[in-house]
C-alpha cells in the first residue's frame, strides 16, 4: 500500500466486561448471504458466558469467533472465521441477525444436552467449512483445525450424537501445514463477498501491504453509506494493498472506472489476483491495476487518469510515507482537482500530527468526517481511525 515496509503497531484484544445488557449485531454467520432480518433476545446467564481470551479457542458465544467493539453499554459483534479475544459477562442480549436460517441458542452445549442428534452440527458444517465460498476459497488451516476441533469438544461434552462428516472435516485439515497465504472473504451486507487472497503474517516480502488493514475496512463501509459519492465516477485508489476499499465500492457503488494502484510488484501481483477473483476483469465498471510510485509521478501522468474522486487507507503510518503522499496529493490537487478521501489508524500521535504539518506545509486544508459509518465488516473498533477530505 503505497511505499510500504515499515512495521506497524500490533493489534490489541479488546476486553469487555461487566456488561448487563450487550447488544450484538450479527451481520451474519461467515459464509452466508443475508436474508431478511430476524430480530430476538438471546439469554445468556452469566455462569455460562464463555471465556475466550486464550487464542486457541476460536468459538465465541455460541459456535463461531467473532469481532468485538466495547462501547458505551454496548458490543457489536460480527461473524468471521478467525479467534479472537473477547471476554463478556451478560445478562441478557439482544440480537440483530441478518441470517438465511436462524437456529441460535443460549450456547451450542445446552442446545447439544438437550437434542442430542448431529442434524444441528451438520448445519454448522454446512455452513461454514462445507460451504462452496469456503471450499472454493479456504480459510487458513489452523482456523478451521481450530474451529473444527472446538466444535467437536462441544458435542462430546453434551454426548450428542458422533457425525462422521465432522471428523473428517478435521482430518482434512490435520495433515497440511498452513500456506504463507489463505483467503479471507469480507461479507457484504446485501448479498456476496469481496474475497481477498491474503499473505497470513502480517509483515512479508518486505512489505504490510499484503493485508488487509482496519482503515480501508472503515473507508469501504464509509463508501457504503455514501454511494453518491462515487457513482458514475472516475476513482483512483491510492495504496489500494489487498484492495477490499476498492473492490467493495466497485462491486456496490458504481463507479464509470476505478484505478487501484500500489508500488510493491509482490502487492500489485496478489492485487491483480483479487481484482480478477472478485470478477472485475472484464466488468463494469472499467478497472486496471497501476503501479504507481509517489516520489516521480507526474502531473500529466496523474491528469490522465483523471480521478474525479481519490480514496487512501492506512497510508500514514509512517513519516516517510506520510511526507511522499502529501506531495502526491498536492499534485493530483493541481491536475483534476478531484475530492480526496484519505481514512488513518492513528497509532503513533506524532506521526500523525507530523502528517497535518505535512498537509499544511503544502497548503492543503482538510475536514475530520465526523459520523461514523454503518457497522458491516470484522475489525478491531477499538483503534482510533480518522477519515478526511482534503482540499485547498
């Protein structure tokens, strides 16, 4: 994502505690597209709320893992295939769930005690690891031997019913060792996916770009809500990485053209990879894949491709790189005058104040969006991202 290689500041879990009253808004369960909406209360007694701090345990509440967002009185949680860590302590819990089919109970094991055949499992398997999305485009194989695993302790606990499906999902997952690379598919909120091949370390090839980054999940759900913004335009994402910001507003936005661009080649390789799995190739809206290099792009480079809108995520971590997209930005300013959205995980003050001294040194203005954005994909919300438009 732009001129990357510098190590970013680690993730932190976000532990929630004594709360009485947790609203959870379940997107939907990984691997399946939403439906109509399907709203109940969830008791969930306080001695049988599960812990999951330890990382090896990736079912949260009831059988997946989950994200989690602490706030005022509240939690939001949203389904995804990876642990997590995430403590609760509740009385009672509202649910929001978008599902196809909604069979959530107090846990997984009461529900397991009492009805001890496999048909409950089977729907599990059905969809999550069985499913054609993730059979088609697996998870990591130390989730799903997790996730797997832990499923199966559920059903001994509760002297359910053995399935042998569930036993040989496992032992598909045994033998193999996890790749450097796994799918992650980003569920959108009508219907389909953003599916994104990604690196499974978070630092490789001398790069960050070949993850997916809390900023550009934020910008993508930001663009959701604000479709006018780019429908029917020309849009130049800069730093595009793995490129889910990108690939979300051209599968919901509809945009005339969109422009992702990076520097890495090990970037614009995997970028290439997913702007074609997600069946942007040959689509509309027109779409390439450009190298571009921040410290010699040129005004006439930059007016040809004449961006009505620019969009950047996560691309001011670093001092450096904070300093070269500054002089960019004031070039692309200069050529198309387009609007210009960049969104930031605020991880170091300084480096972020030095960005905003960079901005007005080059007498570019900017504005804080306020407001949030519509909750729909899975990251840690307790970071403190910032998204502004800058102008002169």
């Amino acid at each position: 994502m732009g001129v990357r290689g510098k190590q970013r500041g680690l993730l932190t879990p976000c532990l929630v505690g004594s709360l009485t009253q947790i609203r959870l808004s379940y997107l939907h369960r990984h691997l399946l597209l939403p439906a109509q909406d399907s709203t109940f209360v969830w008791h969930v007694p306080t001695n049988r709320v599960p812990d999951l701090c330890d990382a090896s345990n990736c079912l949260s509440l009831i059988f997946f893992s989950a994200a989690a967002v602490g706030g005022a009185g509240s939690l939001d949680v949203a389904v995804t295939l990876r642990p997590l860590a995430l403590r609760v302590a509740g009385v009672h819990v509202h649910v929001h769930v978008p599902l196809i089919q909604v069979f959530v109970v107090e846990s997984l094991l009461e529900h397991l005690q009492r009805d001890t055949s496999s048909q409950l499992i089977s729907e599990i398997l059905d969809q999550t690891c069985r499913h054609s999305l993730c059979r088609k485009f697996p998870p990591s194989v130390r989730f799903r031997r997790l996730f797997l695993s832990q499923l199966i302790k559920q059903q001994e606990e509760a002297g359910a019913d053995p399935l042998d499906e569930l036993y040989d999902a496992l032992a598909e997952v045994l033998g193999p060792e996890d790749a450097n690379e796994c799918y992650k598919n980003y569920l959108l909120p009508h219907g389909g996916a953003v599916t994104l091949l990604e690196n499974t370390a978070l630092i490789s090839q001398g790069t960050t770009g070949l993850v997916t980054w809390e900023a550009g999940l934020y910008l993508a759900e930001w663009a959701l809500d604000h479709r006018e913004v780019f429908t029917g335009r020309t849009v130049l994402e800069l730093g595009s990485g793995m490129g889910v910001t990108g690939i979300t507003v051209c599968r919901c936005c509809s945009p005339s053209s969109l422009v992702f661009s990076d520097y890495n080649p090990s970037v614009l390789q995997k970028l290439r990879t997913n702007v074609g799995v997600n069946g942007l190739s040959n689509a509309t809206p027109v779409v390439s894949v450009e190298q571009l290099d921040w410290t010699s792009a040129t005004e006439e480079q930059l007016q040809k491709i004449g961006a009505d809108v620019v969009i950047a995520a996560d691309v001011t971590y670093d001092p450096e790189v904070a300093r070269n997209l500054v002089t960019l930005v004031s070039k692309v300013i200069r050529s198309s005058g387009p609007e210009v959205f960049i969104c930031s995980t605020i991880r170091n003050l300084e480096t972020h104040h030095g960005f905003k001294q960079h901005l007005e040194n080059a007498g570019i203005k900017h504005k804080v969006i306020t407001g949030g954005a519509s909750r729909v994909f899975c990251y840690d919300r307790t970071l403190s991202l910032e998204l502004i438009q800058l102008y002169r």
